[in-house]
C-alpha cells in the first residue's frame, strides 16, 4: 500500500482501494519516524482503522514505537503467525488474545510488552511469499530470496545479534523449488540471496549449489570470510552453481583488530576474496570505520587494504560505525568505551558519525570518512578519463 521513499499524499488513495480494517507497517530504524507518519496518517483517512508496527526497530524498540499514540500495536519479533494470529482476534473478537507472543499494547496508562518474541522455528513451515500479489518490476530485486533467520555472528555492531540464539535455514530443496516456481511463474532467472550470510550453514550451502548446477540460474549473496576460509572448494562450487556476486564484510584492514572483531587474519581476507575473484565472481568488500578501537593509523590501514583491493578490481564499500538500536553497541556504548551523541534514528545512515569513540572524535570521524569517499571519487574519475582516452 505505501513503500518508503513515496509521498505520505499516496496513502488516502491506497486506503480507499483496499479498504483495510487492519494495517502494518515494517520499519528499520532509520525509518521509525517515517513509519509513525504513516500510521498518523492513516489514522486521519480513518480513525477506526487498527495500526500495527512491526520489525527490527519495533522489536528493539517496542515501547518508543507504541508510546506516541501513531501504532494501536506492536508486535516483536517474527510475525508470521503472531500478527495473524492478532489480526484474527481483532476482526473476530474485537481484542487480542494477551498471550500472543511479542505483543505490546496500551492497557489504560500502561504500556505492556511482552518479554518472548514471536519466533518461526521451522522455516520449511512457512509458504513461499505471494509475489503474485506484487508487481515485481517495482522492486529492485525482483528475484530476491530469504532462506535464512537470525545470524550465526555475534557482530558488536550489528542488531541481527537480537536473534543470534535462533540462526536457522530453509532447506536445500525448498529453496531450490521456490527458484524453480519464481522462474516458471515469473520467468525470472536471476536471483539474490538478501540473508546475513549465506554460509551461516556450510552444508546448506553446498547443497543449493550442486542443486543450481543443474540449472541455467545466475545469483548474488552476502558470505562471511569465517566461514568460507574453512573450505575453499565451496567457492568454486558456487560459481559452478551460477554465483556471480558476492559481498563480503571485512570490516578493517587493520591486523589487530581484524583478528579482534572477526578473527580473522589478513590471509584469510585475501585468500576468500581472491578465490571468490579467480572463479569469476564480482566481489564487493565491506569496510567499518570508526571501530571503538579504531586509531588514526589502524584506519589508514583500513583505507590502505580497500586501495589494494580497488586496484585488483574488487570493489569497497565504506561506512561509519552505526550505533543501532538492538546492537550491543548500540545498547551499551559505555562497555565499548563509546558516546552516542543522537538517538535520532533517522540520522543513522552510515555517512554521518553519531559517536565519538576511545581515539576519534566524532569530528574527527566524520573528516576521515568524507576524505576517503572524495578520494575514491577522484581516483575513479582518473580511471574513467583514462579509459576514455584509449577508447578514443
């Protein structure tokens, strides 16, 4: 009915064509305050209308999502069977069943949370998604497939930590008969896993390639050098199963702390990304600055490995350290030596620093992190002008 990014005008038009008695909304944190305007808007068109918010922010979040009076609920956690499950009892009942897992609501002046979240254990339970439903051409990723929950990580900046106790998988088949039935319904033949890590279960993995050698599929997703230095032969059998992409989080080109967020070595990056590279594959690399631990010199480290790489045709991606809600950084900066210095979610977009850290001002951040983007800018606008010389 609305997509972020669209203009709040679009929503009366939206409720008049569906004519919903119950909506949700999904938000990340960056979204929070786009996703209370939404459900305020809503609210206006009809004020009987039943708002319920969920996702990552909500789940971390609850009672900062339900307190302003935009969501009449929130409902934590995975809400594949909680959120009907609610919307059951509202159109049946009138009220929800209080013992609806990650249910938060208002009771007079009190705000309720509920402490479990909504959590799917078996995945192969859950049907395909209705793309039938969607107008496909309007999304980026037409083919886009989530076979996985949770992360088997414990990254310190990141808030998938919130389900790191219950990481689980699709199995092979069903995922490879949800490509199947994608491609013979939709005709599409290119498709990107948007899980944390593809690798998280190292069997699962090489399944669903040997599966796609058999098909003519080609297909992107996102791996961790953890668990993929483990078993090069895994690589090679993913391009043979028509991988063409991959994006790795390195993180820091920084020894000691590469060892000290990831564990991992400087050859295990080179090893994963040179493989990934020799068998085809495009490979981006994902870098962090402005780690609790990060000193003028380990970032230079860092923007150091991110020119090697650039150089041998691996692309970079750099982004500050973000505090988000859920994270355990985000949760308890002062155990990282770390101030947050807006809890404006909104302004968590990885371009802007929102912390100071143990060595960096979050001046001093920000300067590093402008200087690197305008100095890859000006070494690709070289490469482009020379590329266009010898064209000519």
């Amino acid at each position: 009915m609305y997509r972020m990014g669209e203009s709040i005008e679009s929503i009366p038009r939206s409720l008049v064509e569906y004519s919903p008695k119950v909506v949700g909304v999904t938000c990340v944190s960056s979204q929070a305050r786009v996703a209370n305007e939404v459900a305020l808007a809503c609210h206006e068109c009809d004020p009987d209308l039943i708002l319920v918010c969920g996702g990552i922010h909500a789940t971390v979040r609850a009672s900062e999502m339900i307190d302003p009076g935009a969501f009449d609920y929130v409902l934590r956690g995975e809400c594949d069977f909680t959120f009907v499950e609610l919307v059951r009892d509202l159109l049946e009942r009138g009220q929800p069943n209080g013992h609806i897992k990650g249910l938060c609501f208002h009771d007079g002046s009190q705000v309720v949370v509920a402490k479990d979240l909504g959590c799917v254990e078996n995945l192969d339970s859950l049907p395909v998604p209705a793309r039938d439903c969607l107008d496909l051409d309007q999304y980026v990723q037409r083919g886009a497939l989530a076979t996985s929950r949770g992360c088997n990580s414990a990254c310190y900046f990141c808030s998938a930590a919130t389900f790191r106790s219950c990481f689980r998988t699709r199995s092979a088949a069903l995922v490879l008969q949800e490509m199947d039935e994608v491609c013979a319904r939709s005709g599409i033949h290119e498709f990107e896993f948007v899980e944390d890590n593809l690798a998280g279960d190292m069997s699962r993995l090489r399944d669903i390639a040997t599966g796609l050698k058999k098909r003519s599929y080609t297909w992107g997703c996102q791996v961790a050098i953890r668990d993929l230095r483990q078993d090069l032969h895994t690589i090679d059998l993913m391009a043979e199963g028509g991988c063409r992409s991959v994006f790795i989080g390195v993180e820091s080109g920084d020894a000691e702390l590469l060892r000290r967020i990831k564990g991992l070595s400087l050859e295990d990056v080179r090893s994963v990304t040179e493989r990934s590279q020799a068998c085809g594959m495009l490979v981006c690399a994902g870098f962090i600055i402005g780690h609790p631990w990060d000193t003028e010199e380990s970032i230079a480290n860092t923007v150091e490995m991110m020119r090697r790489l650039r150089r041998e045709g691996i692309m970079c991606s750099v982004s500050l350290l973000t505090p988000f809600p859920g994270s355990p950084i985000g949760e308890h900066p002062e155990s990282f030596g770390v101030s947050i210095h807006t809890k404006v979610t909104e302004e968590y977009t990885f371009s802007r620093s929102a912390i100071s850290t143990m060595h960096l001002s979050q001046e001093r951040l920000s300067a590093i992190y402008a200087d690197t983007v305008i100095s890859f800018a000006e070494e690709d606008a070289v490469l482009g002008a020379g590329s266009d010389r010898n064209r000519s």
